[in-house]
C-alpha cells in the first residue's frame, strides 16, 4: 500500500528511541552516543508524520466539524507554547528541555491521522501483531541485564489490543493474552501497566455483558470517568479529602524488586508533585497560559542541577499540560478528548468505537495519575486511537465489518 514504509518508519522510529531511552536511564550502560541518533529518528519521523498528516488532512464528512476544530486548536496551542518556551529560554538546560522533549511531543498529535485513515491504522495494528508481539520476547533478558521495564515498557499497546479481543481471531487472542500476562509478570512493580491492562480487561467484560446493560450505562461511565479526577482535584485543593493520601494508607501491597528493594504498590507518589506545580503556577500567576514548552516547576525532591532551577516537568500528565499549557491548553485537551470519546460512544453502529471512547475517557482520568508526556509508544497509539474513533467511516462499520477489519493478514 502507499505510504507503508513511511507509517512503519514512525512506529519503528518510536520503538526504537523507547529501548533507547529506557537503556540509557541504567547507570551502568553508556548510551549517550546513541541520544543523537535518537533525535534524529523522532525528528524525521515527526516530519514523516507531518508529511503523512498533510497528505491525509481532514476529508469532507470524514471527521466530525467539532473534533476538527478542536484537534487543530491544539495542535495550534500546542505550537504556540513552543515559541513561547522558546523566548523564555535562558540557557542551555532550557534549549534541551524544549527541543528534545517538549518539541517532540507537541507533534505526537499528529498519529492521529494513522488512525484518522484506518487504511493507514491498520498497517500499525498489523505489525503490532505480527512482528512487534512475536518477536518482543527477545527483549525479556534485555530487560533483566539492564532496565527491568524495558519489555514491558516496548510492549505497552497490548492494553489497546485488549480491548481488540472479542474482534480478533483465536491465535491473536492468545498472542495478546500471554503478551498481557508477560509485560506484568516480568515487572509486577510497574503500577501503571497493570492499572492500563485491568482496565482494558475491564472493557471486554462491558463487551459480554452489554445486552444486559441499559443503553444509558456506557453515556454515564463516560460521564463519570471524565467528571471523577476533576472532582476529586477540588476535594484535594480545598483540604477535604486527598484519594492518593488515602490509597497511600493501605498495607500489605508490597512487591521486591529485582534489586531486592521492598516497593509499596499504593505508596502515595504524587501529592507532592500536586503540591509542587500547583504553588510553581500560584507564585508565577501564569495559570492561563503556562510557562510554555521549557517551563518547570519549583521542587527540592528533584533539583537534579543543584542550582534552584527546579524540575523539568513531572510523571503526572495533567500537570505538565498545566505547566506548559495552562488552564487554556487544559481545557482544550479536555473538550477535545470529550468530544471525541462522544462520538463514539453515542454516534457508533460497532462496540468496538464506544469501549475505544471508554478507553479514551479512562485516559483522561488517568493524566492525572501518571502519563509521561514524551513522544513514546504510549502517545503514539493513544493518539491513533483519538483518531480512529474520530473516523465516520470507522464508527459506521458493524461488528461484523471490525472482525473483518482486524483480521491483520
């Protein structure tokens, strides 16, 4: 098919400086030769993706006026906090945070023209399944000689091909099985994995009952799912009840790992990083529009530098959209993903479109847990799922016509 190479160029591009970036945080392997051949392959795939996206652009009729407006609004907004780090930019600490890491993920949006086309999707879907699973395996070793989250890390769309289940056929269901049950088995410490997988699986069980739910309980776990970590926040904030201090209270989740160092499961991780950013953005009163690409927040955890810059953004995607995009690029992001997940829900003739606008609210719920926002594995097929579902020609398929579709010859 046209353009192929060019789609499996940026998906091997991604795979690539993910084994790279997770090879080059173990002290004991030198990888700093290779963070140059790893800009390079993001860059000349992000053009790839560029190029793919201007090719692709937005058919009449194909995606709904309202996530064409806001997908570009973001991609927009998201380009202006670029320049806007950029004049803020003060040395060269700055400069690298925006050009290799901010940069890089303001472009991850544009995967979402791979699933947009699901022509384009489907050759991603089928490497995933026939090469990328199958042959992971050989980076288990890998991954206990050095980064112990490596494969699972590399493996991470299995959580997207769960919800694929009851579309796929026998030696496909099994494959992503034993993939769910080794990327969790290799590192039982990775919490975000396991609560990404339980989720998903969660999906497949709504799947087999959904003849025995009401029509209005996939409208309302929407609802939900999206309004929950917004309600929550405001609890926080206002002191009357904080969920991670209380999860963080719970004992006998313990888990050793392979250093022989005793991890809590629900160890409370993310209050201080709350409490950091949120007084950064009071003190600098620039909750609007952020502190654009290269902000950072004050915190005395993780000066790295020693020099009282602070921190270079944080493990919990929503914050980080705050600190670079504001309350503005945060609402943008949260319409976007509603409108979205909306439509799938709501305008769909298949279940797979409304679980995969589940499994995008469930994403926005959990930004304000965890999600690294870096051009990854992760982002990438979050992105083409934005997409995928955003296609009228994907919502209108019947079930049938998705087993068709996710046979992947």
């Amino acid at each position: 098919m046209k353009y192929s190479r060019l789609i499996l160029f940026t998906l091997i591009s991604v795979i690539l400086t993910d084994i790279h970036r997770k090879l080059g945080a173990v002290g004991s392997i030198n990888l700093d030769s290779g963070t140059s051949i790893a800009t390079i392959l993001n860059y000349s795939s992000i053009a790839v993706l560029i190029f793919l996206a201007w090719k692709v652009g937005f058919e009449k009729n194909e995606t709904p006026q309202a996530i064409r407006y806001l997908f570009s609004l973001w991609v927009l907004w998201n380009i202006l906090s670029v320049i806007r780090g950029s004049f803020f930019a003060e040395d060269y600490w700055d400069w690298k945070a925006i050009l290799l890491y901010s940069l890089a993920f303001s472009f991850i949006p544009m995967t979402f023209f791979l699933g947009r086309n699901i022509d384009f999707a489907k050759i991603v879907f089928r490497f995933v399944i026939t090469i990328l699973f199958p042959f992971g395996f050989i980076l288990i070793p890998l991954a206990f000689v050095s980064s112990i989250e490596l494969y699972s890390r590399i493996m991470i769309p299995v959580g997207l091909f769960i919800v694929f289940l009851p579309f796929l056929k026998y030696r496909w269901k099994l494959l992503v099985v034993i993939v769910a049950a080794t990327s969790i088995l290799v590192v039982i410490g990775f919490r975000s994995n396991i609560i990404k997988i339980a989720f998903s699986v969660g999906l497949i069980f709504i799947y087999y009952l959904r003849n025995f739910m009401p029509r209005i309980t996939l409208r309302f776990l929407q609802i939900f799912l999206f309004a929950l970590p917004v309600v929550l926040l405001v609890l926080a904030v206002s002191g009357g009840y904080n969920i991670f201090s209380d999860i963080g209270d719970q004992e006998g989740y313990t888990t050793i790992s392979s250093s022989g160092e005793v991890q809590n499961l629900m160890a409370d991780t993310r209050t201080g990083l709350y409490r950091d950013v949120l007084a950064t953005m009071e003190q600098s009163e620039n909750w609007l529009m952020g502190e654009g690409a290269g902000g950072r927040y004050q915190t005395e955890r993780f000066d790295y530098l020693g020099d009282g810059r602070g921190r270079y953004g944080s493990e919990v995607g929503i914050l980080n959209i705050l600190l670079y995009h504001g309350l503005i690029g945060v609402s943008i992001y949260f319409l976007l993903l509603f409108t979205v997940s909306y439509y799938a829900i709501r305008q769909s003739n298949n279940t797979l479109a409304q679980l995969l606008g589940l499994y995008i609210a469930f994403r926005w719920t959990y930004s304000f847990v965890e999600e690294f926002t870096s051009y990854d594995l992760n982002f990438y097929f979050f992105w083409i799922t934005v997409g995928l579902v955003s296609s009228t020609r994907f919502r209108e398929m019947s079930n049938d016509d998705i087993k068709q579709y996710l046979e992947l010859r």
